[in-house]
C-alpha cells in the first residue's frame, strides 16, 4: 500500500509540475529576427485580387511557421491567419503589376509590407496554448479518478446491500 501511495504522489508531481515548459526556446532571443531572415514584403498571386490578397497571407504565414520551426523548435502554437494579418501585415498592401504564371495563366498581384516578428508575443501565445493543454489534461485526468471513486462506491454499495440483505434473509 505505502509503494502504491509513494507511486501515485510522484505521478501527480510529473504531473502537474513539467520540469520545462515547450516555451522555453524562445526565451532569451531578441524581439525581432535578424534582416537576412525575414522579409520586408510578402507577394501573393490569384486571379482576382481577393485571391491573391489570400495567398499573401497564407505566404507569410507559411514563413512564420518555417522560421519559428528553424529558431526556436517544436510547439504547440500555430500561427492563424487571423494574427498575420493584425500583427505582421504593415498595411493593407498594394496591387503589383499583373504577372504571367504558368498554372494560372494572367495573374493579379498583391504585395503587402511585412512587420518585425515579435518572439516575446509568440512565447506568450505558446505559453497560453501550453496553459490550455495541460488544463485539458487535468479535467481528463480528473474525469478518470471521479469515474474510478464512483465504480469503487458503487462497488462498496452493492456489496454492503448484498451483506444486508443476506443478513435479513438469514434472519427470517
């Protein structure tokens, strides 16, 4: 029993307490990636300029994933379209000149300014979405032990009603 106690207690220290949180990578590194890495604008090409304004998008937000992938590692947030487009586009961008490509045939271009990359907001994103999982972990885990203490007094309520009723019976 004293082994099964010391073994449970360590299982919810691991727990509960990570020894590093995914975030970490990030700490320390400047605000702003270095000029050779990271562009100054980004082009997208549709054929309307609605679809090319999205492919803009999706560009950047292409680039910020590769470049958090390089520098910094895995992690459990992903940039959304939504953040590039309030947090890294300058501008509403302009339309470029026309552009023939292969696949698409006469092409609109959109070029937006891109903004520096703010790693100390990105580190805490990540720590929210970290935050957000291991609450979902522990309302698994708490699940699991409220199932577990409901069979086990189920359990014990069978088996004093069966004694009970037996006693009853033998009674008579």
């Amino acid at each position: 029993m004293l082994r099964l106690t010391l073994a449970f207690s360590w299982g919810l220290t691991i727990f509960f307490f990570p020894a590093k949180s995914p975030a970490e990578g990030l700490r320390g590194k400047s605000g702003a990636p270095t000029v050779g890495e990271w562009p100054t604008q980004v082009r997208g090409y549709g054929l309307t300029v609605e679809d090319a304004q999205q492919d803009a998008i999706r560009e950047l937000k292409g680039i910020v994933t590769g470049f958090l992938e390089k520098h910094v590692g895995p992690r459990l947030w992903q940039p959304s379209e939504e953040f590039v487009r309030s947090e890294l586009l300058a501008t509403s961008g302009w339309q470029g000149e026309d552009a023939d490509i292969p696949s698409l045939g006469k092409a609109k271009t959109w070029i937006y300014p891109v903004k520096a990359l703010d790693l100390r907001k990105i580190e805490v994103l990540e720590e929210a979405t970290h935050r957000q999982g291991r609450a979902q972990q522990r309302q698994v885990f708490a699940n699991f032990v409220l199932g577990g203490v409901t069979i086990v007094l189920a359990l014990v309520t069978a088996i004093l009603w069966l004694r009970s009723r037996k006693h009853s019976t033998a009674a008579r």
